[in-house]
C-alpha cells in the first residue's frame, strides 16, 4: 500500500498490552486516513461516555502524511466529545503525525484505562508503556524539557489530567488538539504522554508524478496573497486576520454583544511582529510556516486566540493576550473555549475583568480549583447553573471562535450544522465570504450558501483525510491534491470520487451523533444572533433573519438528503 | 439565483465570447436554475450535474473566433483529439487550469469524468463546458480563461509553426494557412482601437481616487484587454495604495477596492490583488502612483514568441536571464505574486517612466503619474504594436512561404 505503513499499533491500558496489527485496507480506500479513517474507526464505540475504558481514542495520520506534499504533515485525533457529547476530530500539526508514520504506523488506537499514569513510548517499532507517576501535575513546557528531547510528542497537561471538559491534547508543545476536551480523554485513561520517533521513508507510487502535483500546488500557494502575499499568514501568521475581521466589524466583542472593538488594533499582525520580532516555525514539511515565535521564544497566539482573549473579554493589552495563550498552552487547554466561558461569566456576572484577574481565572481553570472548577465545565453548563443558558455562545456546547456570523451569513448556516458544534473549520467559509478565495461571495445573503457549506464541508472532510492543512485549500484544491493523492497512492481519484468520501464521512458523523441524542434541533444558533444588531458603521450589522437563516437550513437538509 | 446566471450571461455576451441563445447556464442550490427550458443538451447537463457535487454547469458554444480556434485546435494539435488534452502554456493556464481534457461529443459520463478532474473541457465541434464548485462566477470564469488560452495558444502556434517551416524548408500546409487567415479576419471583432477618455487631473479625495480607479478599471474591460476577473488596477494617494481585491472584476469595483497603509501597519491588504507587492515596488521604485495591469492578447503571444537557442524552455516563464523586446516593451519573466521567481521583483525591476513592461505568457503592466489615462494609453498602444508586430511576422512569412499576402487582420469582405 504505498502512501501507508500498512501497520498500526493497538493500545490496551488496562491490559497494558501493545498489539501491531495490519491497517485495515476496505476502510481506507472507503475512507482514506486521518479524519475519516478515525471516524470510521470509532464505529459503535462512539456511544461509550468519554471516560468508559472502552472508548477509543485514535492518532491517525493520511496517505499523503511523510511525503513531500506540502502542508501534508499533520494528523487526526479521534473520539468523543467530553464537552459536546458529538463524535469530535481534531486536526493538528507539528511533527508527530510524520513521526508516528516514519516509524511504521499509519494510526494509534488506544483503549482502557491505566491505574497509573503513563507514557506511551514508540521508536520505529521498539513500542512501550512506560510508568510515569513522576509526570502528574506537569504541565506541557516542563514536560517538553523532560521528555520532549529528540521525540515528537502528544501530552495533556494538568486540565486533561483534571478533567476541564475543553483541555487539549498539545503537540510538541505548541500545536494544539483543541477543540471539544480531547485532552480529557486521554486523562480520563491516565495517558500522560505519547512521545514518538521514527526514520523510515514513505513509498511513493510515482515520484516524478509526485513532483509535478507538487509545483503544481506550489504555484498556486504563491499566487494566492492569503498565503504568501505581503500580508498572508506566511508573514504574519493568522493573527493577519485581526485587522481584516475587525474592518468588515465582525469580531466577537464582549460576549459578542458586539461586533467591533475599537483596539484591536492593539493587537494585530503588524504589532505582534513588530513587538515581538517574530520568526517564522511550522509542521513538518511545510512551505508556509504560519506560526510564529518571538525572538525570545513566545508562542504567538493564532487569530482566534487573539480575538478571544482580546475583544471578547475587552482586553486590548498585547502582553496579556499573548500571556493568556502561554498559560493555555501550558495547562492544555482550548484557548477558544477558556476565552469564550471566561467572557459568559464575565456577561452574567456584570464585571469586566481585568488582566489580572482574567490571566488567574484561567490558572484556576486549569487547575480545576475556585471558580475554575465550576468554568471548566464549558460556558453552555457554567451558564445552565446561573440560569442564563442564552448567554453561552455555543452550539451544540462547543463555544463559537471569532467570526461573528451576523458579519458571514455562510458562517452563520456551518456553526449550525457542524458535527462537532460550533466550529469555523469543518466549512470554512471564511474562505469565500471574508478572505475571497477561491471564489467572493456576498457574505450578507444567504442565497447559494446552503449548498455551498454541503460542498465546503465534504471537501474538508478529505483535507483532514489525507491530511492536508486547511489554508491550502484557500489556493490549491482538490484538483491539485487528487493528482497528488494519485502519484502517492497509486490510485486513480478524483475530485468527485473524493467529495463523494468527504460525504460519506461527513453523513457517517451524522449518525453517530444521533446515536447520542443529535437531533436537527441542535443545528441553531443562539438567539442573541437573531435579535441583537452588531455594531454597524461604515458596513450595517443587521440581526441575522431568522426566516432566512431557517430557510437556508431547510435547503442545506434537503441538500444532504436529510429531508 | 437565475439573475445570477443571467449576469454572467450577459457578459459572456459583452465580451464576445459566447451568444445567450448559444449558452446553457445551471445553478443548483435546494432547487435546479436555468435559463433554458428546452434544448438537446439539457438532458445531458441535467445528467452530469445530478453525478457532480457542485453548485452550477455551464455549457456554451463559442463565439467567432473562438469557435473556429478550438476546432482548428482539436483537429490540427498532435497532442490532442477526443480522450486527450489541450495544453496551453500561458501564465493563466499554467497556473490555474493546468490543461483542458477534450471530450468527443455531449456523453455526460465523459463529460462528468473529465470535468472531475479540470475545471473546463472542451466537446468537440460542440463547445466548452465548464463548472463552478461554489458559484456560478466560477464556471463564467472558467469558460473566459478557456477562451483566452485557447486564443493565445492558437496564434502562437501558428507563428511558430510558420517560422519553423521558413527556418527548416518545410513544406507547409496550405489548408492550414487557409483557416489560419479566416480566423484571423474573424479575430478583427475582439480587437478594440476605440480611443477612452479618462480623468486627466489628479484626485483631490479619496472619492475621486475610488471613482478613477472605477473609471479605468471599466475602461480595460471593455477595450477587452482583460478577462474575466484577472487583471488589477491601483492609485497611490496619501501614504496609502488604493488596489482592486483579488478575485475581483475590474469593471465592477464598486465595493472592492483595498486601501492598505504604505508602511505595511495593517494587514487588511490581505484581500488585495496577488499583485499588491509588484503595484507597490513599482511606485517606490518609481513614483509612478497609477499603475494598470491587464492580459492584452497578442503582447502575452508575443512574448512568448521568442528565438533565443540553447534555453530550457520549460522554465522560460519563471527564470529568464536573456535581454527581450516586444518593439521598445521590455519582456521579463515572473510568476504570479512575491517569492524568488516572483514578478514582484522582475517587474519593477525594469519599469521605467514612459514604457511599460511585458511578462512572459502572462500579461502587462503600465504605470504613469496622477492620471489612468496614459498607462491606459499605453497599455492600448503596446496591445496595437504587440498585434501590428505579430501580423508583420506573418506576413513576412507568408510572402516566404507561399508568396501569399496576409493583409492583418483586415475584415472580411
């Protein structure tokens, strides 16, 4: 199987036992790798609660993960929700997918539960579970200075360990697994760390194929000013998104009773380059390099983080922005989450927070202790408890990142029907509606958005398939990365027979979320988008028509052929 | 949505590219739009579109002289007919279609298969079929590029050809010249010499700076010195440069146009025209703060029309070390957007006050002081001597080959 190591390694805690066994073929052809592969993989288990031994929680890495395809060096994480409760992928960069790979494995499927704190230890095909009590209540930069040296690594901090429903598993201590309390899972099975190192090579069915696939990408990278234009996120990273967002006067603000923050601008691209003197770092293999470090090491929060623990919670100081990603990143936890809930109780409550106050909110948070503890349970339960469940931006429990959708009415329709809740990325309309690419749609009108999100949303479910970085995909598309996935595999894929994998993989989420209770009526929006105008200006900021936006729903359903 | 198809198909129309009677237009979102009922293709479209998961399908037959170029392409290429493809080598193609498949008739699995895997196809004798993933604007953009390449690669190869049958003592095909000089007095339509008359005096306001940019950004579309959403256009005032969006159409920019600091201290310039870094090298290297950027026909075909030996010629758009000229226009290579092989370096690089500059198989820049209307000018003018150039080469060769005389692109009787 060329593009696969056509092994994988099988995990049981509570046996601790390690298996190698032969990647499945039927379910990769049917479903490709990373994502889907996982998702598929799941299968009936996806009804366990998040913290039964049995529930699974599986690495996963694609066809295209080790090769010199770029933007390929990335993997899936895999299992349920503590959160949400959905079936919940992660897709997450660094270097551990193309280790894991080169080492001889296409996923890692773990199950059970360990008495004691562990680490998983893989070199090539030397694997073993590792006790590591020594490790409890380390939190991720300690951890990567112990055992991160010459390895790649996956660990959870003190929030997984703890339990804080939205605690993320961090990848060589910058790249997170965020979203939906992955973290959690692995803690709630005593799985510290995975650390991995592999030197093996990645067979290619036509490497001159290959290398023709690729240029063909890379021109259109280079094309593309969202990537490597004077002011793409190769330069600035994501936070080249601050001042856009704020411009078109959709940045959450204030627990998005609002849609503009006039600072902003405290904490752009520009400042945050300026002042920190950045330099450019990424996963493996990547031409682009989005993240960013300071000179003297800091890790520079992406856009959602800056947005979140800027305009959300009325904070306009660069430094406590970038602090307040530090300690997420320390403890492992979602920095879209940790902002989003932070700024729920700061609306119920009637307080604005300082920096102070906000940067010790997200310790305790972390540590699970004070008030942290009632927060770590998500903004949706936090504000259950206080009687004000409207006032959680959420949906389907997972917190809402910083587009506000009252500015992207394609936006507005993929939180709805995201399976994993309130995400940007499964569609990624951003792409049309905000950043123009690959085609600018008016992002006021809900007409042909319905269709639209169905496509965006099996398109990225083979990007995080094969894996492929989305940002990619703001300038290359399938068309590009069939002939790649082609010269790889051998196989004979196009961008039909791959939406048509996207869709299958998309739908089988789909009923794996109704096995637990998903029903239509958790695809919507908090009302507050309906009722409460944005901050208009030189662009109006209507509420959302809630007619349209449920029309728009009925076409989407009808679309997919759930109606 | 059927305004949205009729949009597009009123400018295909304006553009000279294809009639609405001769176009086929689908939109599907909940519910299938058309703008015909009736037709021994929809059925067929119907089809395809039912085996594709996208939002719209356009099916037209060109027009003159696209028609008779593609069909002259399809019969005459060695590299294609039905089950192959045509591989154009201009810098639109090259970077965002690759190559067109080529179907032989209206058999909607061929046509689904190849359109799964490029975005226009062409039907033999019959059209271009073209799709939109997410709107319809894709698929009029699509069948615009195929047109444009189509154009490029079929005056081009025929230069060559007839050259390379002088140079060798050749025996040339006379049926071949006979179709060659009928399209090329079918090619007069898409010429336009019209003179345009644009502000003269610098703006005053950022509202006169919008206006200009408008104004000529009309004006390039409609001499068709551009298609579809290509080209970018942009005015330097007060520390800012005033650029069209990427992606957008540059006879539409009501609503998009970027203003983006000169200092670089906002990053809301990352909507602008992947060629923002070239607009602005070019000003400070220069002062010239109006700068036009458009796809002139016969300067993209001349530039690729080129004698030098001893070159790897499959790298000619990207790296190019040797001195060339269209008339007085310098040719530069460089690929779209920043990077090592980038035209924001190799433009600016050459660009003087008073001459434009070519890039290889790609397109124009032009730029003057405080008004559009002399890089518009000269953009017109390095189009008239770029074509005048190329219908000298012809007739010289012609004259060699046939003693037959080629009256450039005269109109039919």
């Amino acid at each position: 199987m060329n593009g696969y190591a056509g092994k994988y390694l099988k995990v049981d805690l509570s046996a601790g036992k390690v298996t190698v066994a032969a990647t499945p073929a039927g379910l990769c052809e049917s479903y490709i790798g990373g994502r889907g592969l996982g998702v598929a993989l799941m299968g009936d288990r996806i009804t366990h609660t998040y913290d039964y031994p049995k529930m699974p929680i599986i690495f996963s890495t694609g066809p295209l993960v080790g090769t010199d395809v770029p933007t390929s060096g990335r993997m899936s994480v895999v299992s349920r929700s503590p959160l949400t409760g959905t079936v919940t992928d992660s897709s997450v960069g660094g270097c551990f997918g193309t280790e894991l790979k080169r080492a001889g494995f296409d996923y890692i499927e773990i199950t059970g539960a360990s008495k004691e704190w562990v680490v998983i230890d893989i070199e090539n095909d030397s694997v073993s579970i590792v006790t590591a009590g020594n490790l409890a209540g380390v939190n991720i930069f300690d951890l990567h200075k112990l055992i991160g040296a010459g390895h790649s690594f996956a660990a959870i901090g003190r929030a997984g360990e703890r339990g804080v429903l939205y605690s993320s598993i961090m990848i060589d201590g910058r790249y997170a697994a965020g979203r939906g309390g992955l973290g959690a899972v692995m803690g709630a099975k005593k799985l510290k760390a995975i650390r991995v190192k592999g030197d093996g090579m990645i067979s290619v069915a036509d490497p001159e194929c290959l290398a023709e696939a690729t240029e063909d990408i890379m021109r259109l990278l280079r094309a593309s000013p969202a990537i490597f234009g004077e002011f793409g996120i190769a330069e600035f990273g994501t936070a080249a998104l601050v001042d856009l967002i704020h411009a078109r006067r959709m940045e959450p603000t204030d627990n998005f009773r609002r849609t503009y923050f006039p600072e902003a601008t405290r904490y752009s691209g520009h400042q945050i380059k300026t002042r920190y003197m950045t330099e450019k770092t990424g996963c493996a293999g990547c031409p682009i390099l989005c993240k960013k470090t300071g000179l003297r090491g800091e890790v520079i929060p992406e856009f959602e983080s800056a947005s979140h623990f800027g305009a959300l919670n009325g904070c306009a100081d660069l430094q406590t922005i970038v602090e307040a990603n530090r300690i997420c990143n320390d403890f492992g936890l979602d920095t879209i989450s940790a902002a989003s809930t932070i700024a729920c109780y700061a609306e119920i409550s009637g307080i604005r927070l300082t920096s102070s106050k906000l940067l010790s909110m997200l310790i305790e948070i972390g540590n699970r202790e004070g008030l942290g503890s009632a927060l770590s349970e998500g903004s949706f339960r936090y504000a259950c408890s206080r009687g004000r469940p409207e006032l959680s931006m959420s949906v389907k429990k997972l917190e809402l990142p910083a587009y506000d959708p009252r500015g992207a009415y394609g936006m507005a329709l993929a939180y709805a029907t995201s399976n994993r809740g309130g995400c940007h990325m499964r569609a990624y309309p951003v792409g049309c509606e905000i950043l123009r690419k690959p085609v600018a749609v008016d992002r006021f009108s809900f007409e042909g958005k319905a269709r639209m999100i169905k496509i965006s949303e099996d398109i990225n479910a083979v990007a995080d398939s094969l894996s492929a970085c989305r940002f990619t995909f703001l300038a290359a598309g399938l068309e590009e990365y069939s002939r790649a996935l082609n010269a790889v595999t051998g196989g004979d894929h196009d961008v039909q027979s791959l939406m048509k994998i996207g869709e299958s993989i998309w739908n089988l989420e789909r009923r794996m979320n109704a096995a637990n209770g998903f029903a239509m009526s958790d695809d919507d929006l908090p009302a507050r988008f309906f009722t409460e105008e944005g901050s208009s200006g030189s662009a109006k900021i209507p509420p959302i028509d809630r007619e349209e936006f449920l029309r728009a729903l009925d076409n989407y359903y009808r679309i997919r052929g759930y109606k | 949505m059927l305004n949205v198809i009729n949009k597009y198909l009123d400018k295909l129309e304006a553009q000279g590219l294809s009639k609405k009677e001769d176009s086929t237009f689908l939109a599907v979102d909940a519910d299938l739009f058309c703008n015909r009922q009736t037709g021994d293709d929809i059925a067929c479209l119907y089809e395809v579109l039912r085996m594709m998961n996208v939002s719209s399908l356009l099916f037209a037959s060109p027009s003159e002289p696209y028609r008779s170029i593609i069909r002259q392409i399809v019969e005459r290429d060695s590299e294609c007919g039905a089950g192959n493809i045509i591989v154009p080598m201009d810098c639109e193609t090259r970077t965002f279609f690759h190559d067109f498949p080529v179907v032989d008739d209206l058999n909607p699995v061929a046509m689904a298969h190849a359109l799964s895997r490029r975005k226009a196809v062409i039907i033999s004798n019959l059209g271009i079929v073209t799709h939109g993933a997410f709107t319809p604007e894709q698929a009029y953009i699509s069948f615009s590029s195929a047109c444009f390449s189509m154009f490029i690669k079929y005056f081009h190869d025929s230069l060559v050809y007839f050259d390379n049958c002088a140079r060798n003592g050749t025996r040339i095909d006379t049926d071949y010249v006979k179709a060659f000089i009928d399209i090329a007095r079918l090619s007069v339509v898409v010429m336009r010499r019209e003179r345009v008359a644009l502000r003269s005096e610098p703006p005053r306001t950022e509202d006169d700076v919008a206006a200009m940019l408008m104004e000529a950004g009309r004006a390039i579309v409609t001499r068709r010195l551009v298609d579809s959403h290509f080209g970018n256009i942009s005015y330097i005032f007060k520390d800012h440069i005033f650029i069209s969006r990427t992606g957008s159409s540059l006879d539409e920019l009501e609503h998009d146009i970027d203003k983006v600091p000169l200092d670089g201290s906002s990053s809301v310039g990352i909507t602008a025209s992947s060629e923002l870094s070239a607009h602005k090298n070019i000003y400070l290297k220069t002062g010239l703060n109006a700068i036009m950027h458009a796809h002139p026909k016969f300067s993209v075909i001349m530039s690729m029309f080129c004698k030098e030996a001893g070159c790897d010629r499959s790298i000619c758009h990207k790296l190019c070390a040797k001195k060339r000229f269209v008339g007085n226009t310098p040719v530069v290579s460089g690929e779209i957007g920043t990077g090592p092989t980038g035209l924001a370096g190799t433009v600016p690089a050459v660009m003087e006050e008073g001459r434009g500059v070519i890039i290889y198989g790609h397109g124009v820049f032009a730029a003057e002081r405080d008004s559009f209307q002399k890089p518009f000018d000269m953009l017109a003018q390095i189009e008239e001597n770029s074509r005048q150039q190329y219908a000298n080469a012809i007739s010289d060769l012609l004259k060699h080959l046939l003693d037959s005389p080629f009256d450039g692109f005269a109109e039919s009787g």
